[in-house]
C-alpha cells in the first residue's frame, strides 16, 4: 500500500473529562492499520508529531527508516530496564527509578519511543522549574530517562536515543530553590536538649506514668505491657557527629557496629558512593547506642539480631523509607527548640542540613580537608571543600588575623572593632573535634 493511498492522517479536535482542549491524530500505518493518538494540547505541535509519524512510515515502506525499534513500548522497555538495573544498581534506585519514570511518560504524554521529543522534555523542564523544582530533582528525573534510552540503544532495543541531544539544566548554590544552612553550636545544643525532652515526655506517656501515679485505675492497668518509646535523641546526635547521610545510618544495624574499637561500618550497599566507610564514634555516641541496646534487648526479652538496624522510629519500626517522618520530627524538635527553619536568607533546615553542620563544626576544629573527605565520603575533595563554606564571622576574622603587618599608621590607643557573637567551638565544646578524631 503506497503512501499516498495510506494519506497524510488529519488532526481532529476535543475536549477531555476537564475541558481542556486536545488534539487527535488518526492516520493509517504501513499496514494499513488505523491508529489514533493524543499528540498534546498545542495544535502545532499536534501537527509537527503527525508529520513526522507519517514521514517515519513513508521511510518504512521504502526501506529507508534505520531506526529500529523507535516503535517499542515504554512501559516495556521500562520492565526490561528495570531487571537491567536490579543487577548493577542499590534497590534505592531502583524503586526510585520505577516511580520516577511512569510518573513522566503520563506527563510527557507518550506511549512509545517515537513520542518522545526533545521539545516536549524541554517544555516539561520549563513548567516544573516554574513550579519551585530544584534543578537538580529535574535533572534526576530526566536523567534517568535518559540513562533507560542509553541502555536500549547499547542493548539494540532502539536505534536511536532521542533526548541525546537534551544537556542537563545547570545546578549549584546559584539555582537552588531551597538551600540547606547548618546549625549553629547553640542551635545544635537546643535541638538536641529538645531531643531529649521529646523523649523524656514519649517514654512517659507510653508507659502511663502520670495515670499509674494517680493510682486511679489500680494495680492491673499499672502492670499492663505497654511499648516501650524507642529514643530519637542518639540518631540525631549521631548525624550530629558521624557526618553521615540520613539514609546511611538508618541502615547501620547492630553487625556494623564494634563496640570494641568504638566504629561504626557503613556498607558499600548503604552508601551513596557504593564503598565501604568507617567511621569512629564519640564516647556520647557510643554511650547512646549501649543504652539502646539494653532497650531493644529489655523489649525482645534477648539481645537483638546482628542484622537489626540500629536506630527505629519512636514505636520501634525500621526507619527504612520513613524518611518523610522522620523529616516531620526534625521539623517538630525545631520548635521545641525555638529554632526557625528558614533563615532571613532563605536557607532550610532539614536531615541533610545536620550533615552540614557536622562539616562546618570539622572545619572550624581545624580538621584537614583530606581527612574531612574520608569522614564524609566525597570521592571528589571539591564536594568537601564546598561543605567547608558555612563558617561565620568569627572564623573569617581569625583568618584575618593571621594576614602578615604590612607597617602603616600605629593603630594602638584606637577603639578595635567590636566582636562579633561566638559561635565556633572550643575544647570544652560538647561538638569539638579535634584533627585526629577525624582520621580512619
């Protein structure tokens, strides 16, 4: 069947369960199969989809289109990438990636390989940037579509990848739309104090504390079991002073601990740079992991299991994809401990930011930046150096100091400037650390 006899197809136009206008492509493949297609809200941008549907069969039919493939399905190709990724990629990703991707072919509006175009993508970008999306989420779920085409065409699914040609959006301190800033000491201190509180009032309530003390439902009800508050004070300290992402020692379990020499291990399958990390932990941490210990094994009536993780929610449960919660605690510690979230300057606090702060509390002790790297597991050292930024004042002005006297006026008998409020550490600091507690 010629092309001419196929036709060109035609564009109709109508309206969806919302109202919203669209149009519909109807044309006829190589075949002489009928097909019909929403090919997007913008007339123009219908067509040219259209004509290049029907330029791809035309090249069909003459045996010149070297494209193969482009017609493969991308909910199938997904499946098949997604057993590809199980194999070389932490099950993170992979359940990240298949979230990520149905969410964006729905919202790309395409079904196959061919539907995808570069314009479409770009246009996407342009409506999530406007929304408030940090370039790098963008980037991340544009990516991984992306990475899924590269892998078809070095697999021969598809002959060609078209968003090879899309570069990703730039990111940095400049187009973040919510920047993290880290605590302060006193900040660090209040936060932790509110931790403890927190935990103080839980372990109260759970075990009815105030209602056994009235004695106003007798003997049986005091003696009742009850579930024990599981303390978020050591995982907060924890971040506080390992330096380590919240994903990473969520999933530190009791095996990755030596109580001994006093490290903690955090799996390759468990960190973001997929090695191994080992990390020496302060006599208050190691304090609080004993006392959870003892807690875990007063509940399960024997010790834990070496493959238990660590740290759990206030009830006991596995962190595990509770990120959001445990966000929305943090959240509720910080007005405990009077501390705002956004800064003047538009800088958040959030898990990360604990993270940072333990980089900026490293670099304020002095710690070398290469031992700062290993502490924080940066395969570049320029990722650490751009952590070692959040310092004060205080810290630039001792830096000035240090600048050689170059002679000039005699400036003694002058009023010196007044000093700014301190907010490095000293040695009796609870959050100093000195050079040699960070090396491996």
């Amino acid at each position: 069947m010629s092309g001419r006899a196929q036709g060109r197809g035609r564009i109709r136009r109508r309206r969806n369960t919302e109202g919203t206008a669209l149009y519909v492509g109807d044309w006829t493949d190589s075949a002489g199969m009928r097909h019909r297609r929403d090919l997007g809200d913008d007339r123009r941008i219908a067509e040219r989809k259209l004509a290049e549907i029907i330029r791809s069969r035309d090249l069909a039919e003459r045996g010149m289109l070297v494209e193969e493939g482009q017609e493969s399905r991308l909910d199938s190709l997904l499946e098949k990438y997604l057993l590809y990724l199980a194999t070389v990629a932490k099950p993170d990703r992979v359940r990240l990636v298949g979230r990520i991707l149905p969410k964006l072919f729905d919202s790309l509006r395409v079904a196959t390989v061919r539907d995808l175009r570069p314009d479409a993508v770009l246009d996407y970008r342009s409506r999530r940037a406007l929304s408030g999306t940090a370039n790098r989420t963008i980037n991340g779920e544009v990516n991984a579509l992306r990475s899924m085409l590269r892998w078809a065409v070095r697999t021969r699914r598809i002959g060609t990848n078209p968003l090879e040609c899309v570069t990703p959006l730039p990111i940095g301190r400049a187009h973040e739309t919510r920047p993290r800033r880290p605590l302060t000491e006193d900040e660090a201190r209040r936060l932790l104090a509110a931790a403890e509180a927190y935990d103080r009032e839980l372990s109260d309530y759970r075990a009815a504390a105030l209602t056994i003390a009235h004695g106003s439902k007798g003997a049986e009800y005091a003696e009742r079991d009850r579930l024990a508050h599981v303390p978020q004070a050591p995982l907060f300290r924890a971040l506080l002073f390992t330096a380590a992402r919240f994903g990473e020692i969520s999933q530190a379990t009791w095996a990755d601990l030596d109580d001994a020499e006093g490290i903690i291990t955090l799996r390759a399958v468990t960190t973001k740079s997929a090695r191994v990390r080992i990390l020496p932990l302060r006599p208050e941490v190691l304090a609080d992991l004993r006392a959870l210990r003892q807690l875990r094994t007063k509940a399960l009536g024997s010790a834990p299991s070496s493959a238990e993780t660590i740290f759990r929610s206030p009830k006991g449960k596995p962190w595990g994809e509770q990120r959001a919660n445990a966000l929305h605690l943090l959240e509720s510690l910080l007005v405990r401990a009077g501390i705002p979230k956004r800064d003047p300057l538009g800088r958040s606090v959030g898990l990360h930011s604990l993270r940072h702060t333990a980089a900026t509390f490293l670099a304020r002790a002095g710690v070398p930046l290469i031992q700062a790297q290993h502490l924080l597991g940066h395969s570049d050292p320029k990722l650490t150096a751009a952590l070692y930024v959040h310092l004060g004042a205080d810290d630039l002005r001792s830096a000035v100091s240090k600048l050689p006297n170059l002679g000039g006026e005699d400036r003694k008998g002058q009023a010196e400037p007044m000093p700014l409020a301190r907010t490095g550490t000293d040695s009796g600091s609870i959050l100093a650390m000195g050079p040699t507690e960070g090396a491996e």
